[in-house]
C-alpha cells in the first residue's frame, strides 16, 4: 500500500509541475517498472500479479471505456484514464 501511495503521489506532483511549467512530460520521463524491481523485488512481484499492473489493458475495462465514451460522448475517458493509465494524464499519450 506503501508503494502504490507514493507512486499515486508521484503522479501528483508530476501533474503538478506540468501545470508550473510549459514544457510537457513525456513517457520517457518516467522509469518503468522493471527500475522499481531492482529495489523492491518483492512489492514488485506482488504488483505484476495484480490487476493493477494490467488497469488499462484489461479487457473487461476498455469494453467499459468503449461503452461510457459513447454514451457520455467522451466527457468521462479522461476521468477513467486518469486512474487506469495514470502516466497518460500527465503525458497525455493514451497507451496503444
């Protein structure tokens, strides 16, 4: 829990200085997962079994995202990525 609260921060901040400043974050701005594992082994592997690790690309989800795009008309896919691809909020590139 410790992890996710920091990483959640993270984001936070990262979204804060976006604000601050003009220049935009990109992915390549953020370290993947595999850097978070050289330290903290096994909060990592607890991670990958998750289904946090795969938020954004579970299927039950986008069939989710598909139907409330299209019914909300897009006003609440921000709002579902924000949690679901959270580096897509701060770098604005939705994961393919």
């Amino acid at each position: 829990m410790k992890t996710l609260t920091a990483f959640m921060i993270s984001i936070v901040m990262a979204n804060a200085s976006l604000a601050q400043t003009s220049n935009r974050l990109q992915v390549a701005d953020f370290k993947t997962s595999a850097n978070c594992k050289q330290c903290h082994q096994q909060f990592h592997d607890q991670w990958m079994t998750s289904m946090h690790s795969q938020a954004y690309r579970d299927p039950i989800y986008q069939v989710f995202l598909r139907r409330v795009d299209e019914q909300r008309q897009g006003k609440l896919t921000l709002f579902c990525v924000s949690c679901h691809a959270p580096l897509a909020t701060v770098t604005r590139v939705v994961p393919v």
